[in-house]
C-alpha cells in the first residue's frame, strides 16, 4: 500500500506520542489504530501493524522497568502464558470477521473505551493483599488477551487495572508487569496475524521504531513521576481521530442508518 510522505509523517509522530503516553498509563492504542484506519488502512491490517509496533514499543518499555526492579518474571510467568493463548485466540477469531463490520464496530469500541478511560477511579499508588491467587488471576488476563488479539487499545490500561484492584500491586510496579502480559498478548497477535498475511511490514517497522522511543520516554517519565495527568491527553486525542474515522462518509456505519 502507498503512503504519502506526510502520511507516513503522521503515523510516525502518532505512534511515538502514543509509545510515550502507552508507557506512562496504557492505552497508546486509542492513537495509533484510529491513525492508521483514519490513512485509509484496512481494519485488520491496521491492527497488525499496530501489534508490531506496540509489540516492539511494550518490550522497550519492559526492559526499563525490569531494570529498575519493578518487574516479577516468576510471579506472572503463568498469567503471561494465558494471555498468550488467549491473544492467539482473538487474532485469529479476528481474521474470520468481515471487514465492512470490522470498519463500523472499530470507531464504536473506541468510543466505549474512551469512555472508560476518562471515567474509571484512580489507582493506588502503594501494594496491597493481592485479591485472587495464580489462577483466577490467570484466567482474567487470559480474557483480557482475547480482547488483545482482537482488538488491542487499552489492553494495557485494563491488565494495570486488574493488578492494581486483583494482584493488590501498587501502580508503578503494576504498570511495570503489565509490560510482560502485554508483550506476551502483542507478541501472540503479531504472530497469528503474520501468520495470515495481514502485516503492512515497512509501515510497522517505521511506526515501531517510533514507539520504542517513545515508549522509552514514558517509562523513564512514570518511574520519576507516575502516571498523572496522562489519561486526559489520551481521551482528547483519541475522541479527535475517532470523529475523523466517523466524518468519513463511507464508512460502513452510516449504512446502518
């Protein structure tokens, strides 16, 4: 597929900013896959190359928080392995869907999910008693992969906030091993999409490269700082391509009227 330059430009841009606010608070996202849609990319082809570059982004940001300690590999080595089968799960249910569908739910889900983002409570900042043991544990993260590997934005939003509320981490270290399930169902999809043939390969590569930086901005900002403020920016941003996706006057969803 050709892409202009300052369309490329614009995905670029849009996936480092989403790479930086990913790191700090999940959701990058909410950017990046109405930014690759509102270019004119198939669903489903957005979303794998959105997988490639949230994969490379989210693994760049581990690395960060894995060397400031706040990361535990053995804890959630089983959960990770469910979300793995689970985003696996979703990629490939994905890819039976039919795009015209996939065009008139994508801005919808958007919206809920933005919605989500600017209503849901604070999180703590300081560990707790964890509320459920490995397997419960398991289980919704696994659920949460599925969403991934159909779906993505604001995966990594809704596996903190099952830490922080279920795993009783404290934010910074929930954002931290959100990393690792998150790489796990990002690598999972990516794959199953490989698989399928639906990667935009140069794009991805571009937009990865630009996530890992800004995904390491972010990282570095959130040990320092936290996460505060981050999730207005997002909902705004994400609110102004989803409008842009529905401005279109052939997307599918208007034939629904």
């Amino acid at each position: 597929m050709h892409l202009t330059p300052d369309i490329l430009a614009f995905l670029i841009t849009m996936a480092l900013l989403a790479g930086t606010i990913d790191a700090m608070a999940g959701g990058g996202g909410l950017i990046t896959l109405p930014a690759l849609m509102a270019a004119g990319i198939p669903p489903v082809s957005a979303i794998a190359t959105n997988k490639l570059a949230s994969a490379c982004g989210t693994g760049s940001a581990l690395l960060t928080y894995a060397r400031a300690g706040h990361v535990d590999f053995r804890r959630f080595l089983v959960p990770a392995l469910g979300a793995f089968a689970g985003s696996v799960a979703g990629a490939v249910t994905l890819q039976h869907i039919d795009p015209g569908f996939l065009a008139a739910f994508v801005p919808a889900l958007l919206i809920l999910i933005g919605l989500y983002f600017l209503l849901a409570p604070k999180m703590r900042a300081e560990d707790r008693h964890a509320r459920l043991g490995t397997t419960g544990l398991t289980l919704v993260v696994s659920a949460i992969g599925f969403y991934d590997g159909f779906f993505g934005p604001g995966t990594g939003s809704f596996l903190t906030t099952a830490l922080v509320a279920l795993a009783g981490l404290g934010l910074v270290r929930a954002i931290g091993n959100t990393k690792f399930l998150n790489l796990s169902t990002n690598l999972a999809g990516l794959l199953a999409m490989i698989a399928g043939g639906k990667l935009l390969w140069g794009l991805g590569i571009a937009m990865a490269l630009a996530n890992m930086a800004g995904n390491q901005i972010g990282a570095r900002l959130a040990i320092r700082f936290g996460g505060r403020g981050v999730r207005p920016l997002l909902v705004v941003m994400s609110a102004a391509l989803t409008v842009k996706l529905l401005a279109d006057p052939a997307n599918t969803i208007w034939s629904l009227f």
